[in-house]
C-alpha cells in the first residue's frame, strides 16, 4: 500500500567510498595477447593449435588477431580462406572478446618483396573480406593498419605515397563497420591521409565522416627519441607538406588532442631511459594510451615490475610501475561525491547527484548507459532513471557532474538505498567501478548510500 502524503524530509547516509589499488576488468583497455593466422587454416602459429582450441587469459579483454595473406598475394582470396577468417573471429566473439584485427602479407620483416605488387590486389582482398568485418563489427574493434607493410605496420612497403594510402584507407573504410576503428601507424599518416594538421575537435569527433573513425596504433613506443621512426626531425610549426613526421614533443601533443575521441596503444619496445618509470608513466597518459601488448618487450615490462611506481597517490606509490600502468590503461572511472536531496519545490521529489572522475589514461571511446537506481534492500521495489550524460567524454583528469530527478509518488517504504550502474550496450556487460563498495549487485548496480524519508 503506497505511503500517504509527500516527503518533507530525508536522511541522506553514504557509503565509504576509497579507491581500490587493483586493476579492473572493463572492455576496449588493457593487456592484450597476439594471436596469428594463416588464413589458409585455422591453426595458430607457433603454437600448431586449432582455432578451437585456442585459450585467453581470463585477465584480458581484448585480443590482437593477426591474420597472414602472403599466400594470395598474386590472387583472390578463396572461399576456404575466407571461411576460416570466419571461424577465427566467432571463437573470438564466443570467447566474449573485443578484436583488434591486422591483416598482414609479412611475418619476417620483408614488406616490400611480400605483399602484393598491385594495389588492385589489397583492394580486392578487401572487398572480399568486408562482409565478414561488417558481420562482426560489434566485436571488432579496431582494424589495425592498411594490410601493408612489414609485419602490416605501414613501412617498408611500396604503398607509402599520400596517392596509395588515401586510396587504401578510403577503401578499408567503406568495407568496415560503422562503428569499426581504423589505425594508422604514425600519426604523419593520419595528416597525410585526411590532408589537415588538425585533429579530431568535438565537432567532428563522434561523427558519420570519415576521419572520425581513424584512430593510431604505435609498436615502437618510447623505444627512442623518435620511437623508431615514428616521429622526425621538423617541428609542427615548419612543417611544410602533410606527410611531415614532427619533433617528439609535437607529436606528442598531436596525439594527446586527437586521441581525446580516438584510440591509441601497441608495444613497448627497446629497454632505455625513454621508458624509465617517471617517463613512461607521463609519456602513456599523453598519448592517452588504452592498450599494450602483454609480452613485448619483455625488458621493459620486467623493468616496470622490478620497480614503485612512484606516483603521488599513496594509494598507488608503493604499488609497482606495471601494476599501476596495468590498471589506468583505457578509462577508470572512480566516484568521488554522492547525495540524495529534496527539490526544493515542495513536490516531495528527490534529486539524486554525483561526481565521478575518469582517473585512467584515455577516454573510454564508447556511450554507456548512465542510470541511479533507487532500491529497497530486499528488492521489493526497484525504480531506475536515465542519466543524461556523454560517457565518450569523460575526459581523464576532468570531474563530471551528474543527476536525476527521482519522483517519490508510489514508493511504499521509508528506507531506500541509491545505487549506481554504467551499462556496455555493445558488449552487455557492466563496467566496473574503481571504488570500495560491498559487491555489484545481480544487476550490476553499486550501492552509494542508504537514506530514509519522511511525511
């Protein structure tokens, strides 16, 4: 029987609400593994596993499928390859994991003499394959690189010219998915490419237009001043032509404006001062980075475990440097300050409010469900309201502010619990919170605060 009469008063108590020192398992960041193909078979290299048979570590969610064509690199695609390609990418989606795709013609560092010797080739393989990636786009991704290059990572090969990268990008665009990301390996390419020395703004982040959906991978990260040919020598202010690649610091400040709205990771590679600790750590939120490969190089992870992280956060400083690198790749979201008041209208309504900050290194490049919940302990009554909020911009470092007016009318009890939850559509997962509450609940709610209302 529904109370009588309109709430006058409420006593708001919230829950504790510390950060925990631990990573967190949400999709789109993170640690990943490499997992290769022939696309003849459906046998893992070097493993000699069948696709299967094939096991991911329960701790990543994205995976690196790499996918080899050297064998078509005269003719079509055929229909067994194609199969297979299909094969891969449903034990994949089965296994509940976001791809990043590379199709590749070279393992061994020979671009130039693997791929094809005409264009029209890759284009055609592409075309062949683009009913797959359109099939499975809410699974993949990305699309990492334009399949050329040595080891499809955009050099040593004979389609570097602005001509043939526009035109390979053009096409790999339309044969993806909507919503597919496409990286490109330096950030001169993207430049080159969409012909402007400006990056994504909120104007055109987020959009139908091409350039919105290109993203940068970079699997020489802080391996040298220049990150092994990823950056130059000219400044962005005496860059002449488009295909410039800038001095470090430059580039790095290209990559931190566009990959507000864009994604960005790859390998650490050639152990050195540039990803000592203190640097590394500055360098990856820079860059905005949300994901690095789990196993390369191995002397530069070993010489983040060995060492503190050093950040100021003593929560994090006696943490190791991977342990802290590891749980801010990608987004965090950690909620600060939580309140249930009266609307000051005397309608009985509530209004329910929060701040929650994005404490990780990147965006999180995807629009969540925002919703409060207002809940009974014994979930006798539940009641949900939407919270008008962008979660693509959440931006790391900026607090956002977020409410909802909670009608009052119908509620039977007196003591209520305001809970939180943020909801993946693509995926139909909840995204875990960064903070010390009591566990998620069956919905995938976190619990703020009890309060009780009076007539």
């Amino acid at each position: 029987m529904a109370r009588n009469g309109i709430v006058s008063k409420i006593k708001w108590m919230p829950l504790p609400r510390t950060e925990k020192a631990e990573a967190l398992s949400n999709p789109y960041c993170g640690f990943y593994s490499i997992f290769r193909f022939y696309i003849e078979n459906e046998i893992m290299q070097q493993d000699g596993i069948k696709i299967d048979d094939v096991t991911i570590d329960p701790s990543q969610q994205i995976c690196l499928i790499e996918i080899n064509l050297i064998h078509f690199n005269e003719i079509p695609l055929s229909e067994t390859a194609l199969h297979n390609v299909k094969q891969i990418f449903q034990h994949f989606t089965h296994m509940e994991r976001q791809m990043i795709v590379r199709f590749v013609y070279d393992w061994e560092g020979k671009g130039v003499s693997s791929e094809p010797k005409d264009i029209l080739i890759i284009l055609n393989h592409m075309s062949q394959l683009s009913s797959l990636l359109k099939e499975y786009t809410k699974y993949i991704y990305i699309l990492q690189g334009l399949f050329i290059g040595s080891w499809g990572e955009m050099h040593n090969s004979r389609y570097l010219s602005e001509r043939h990268m526009t035109r390979l990008a053009k096409h790999l665009y339309k044969c993806s998915g909507e919503k597919t990301q496409i990286a490109l390996r330096c950030p001169s390419y993207w430049r080159m490419v969409f012909k402007t020395y400006q990056p994504l703004d909120n104007a055109t982040a987020f959009t139908d237009i091409q350039k919105a959906r290109f993203s940068l991978f970079n699997d020489g990260m802080m391996a040298s001043d220049t990150d092994f040919g990823t950056y130059g020598s000219i400044s962005a202010k005496d860059s002449k032509v488009y295909s410039d690649k800038w001095l470090r610091q430059d580039e790095l400040e290209f990559q931190n404006k566009l990959c507000k709205y864009v994604s960005n990771g790859g390998e650490v590679v050639n152990e050195c001062s540039f990803n000592d600790v203190a640097t590394a750590i500055d360098v990856l939120k820079e860059m905005r980075v949300s994901y690095l490969h789990c196993q390369y190089d191995e002397k530069v992870l070993g010489k983040w475990k060995a060492s503190r992280s050093g950040v100021a956060n003593v929560l994090w400083k006696d943490k190791t440097a991977y342990e802290y690198i590891e749980a801010h790749l990608g987004y965090r979201f950690t909620i600060e300050e939580s309140n249930v008041t009266l609307v000051s209208d005397k309608s009985g309504n509530l209004k329910a409010s929060m701040t929650i900050s994005n404490t990780g290194f990147a965006p999180c490049y995807h629009k969540f469900e925002a919703k409060f919940v207002i809940r009974t302990a014994s979930f006798s009554e539940a009641y949900e309201y939407d919270v008008d909020t962008d979660t693509r911009k959440w931006i790391p470092n900026e607090k956002v502010e977020l409410e909802a007016f909670i009608p009052t009318a119908g509620w039977k009890q007196k003591n209520y619990i305001l809970c939180f939850r943020i909801y993946d559509p693509q995926t139909q997962r909840p995204i875990q919170i960064a903070n010390t509450f009591s566990a998620i609940d069956h919905t995938g709610a976190y619990s703020l605060g009890n309060f009780i209302t009076y007539m």
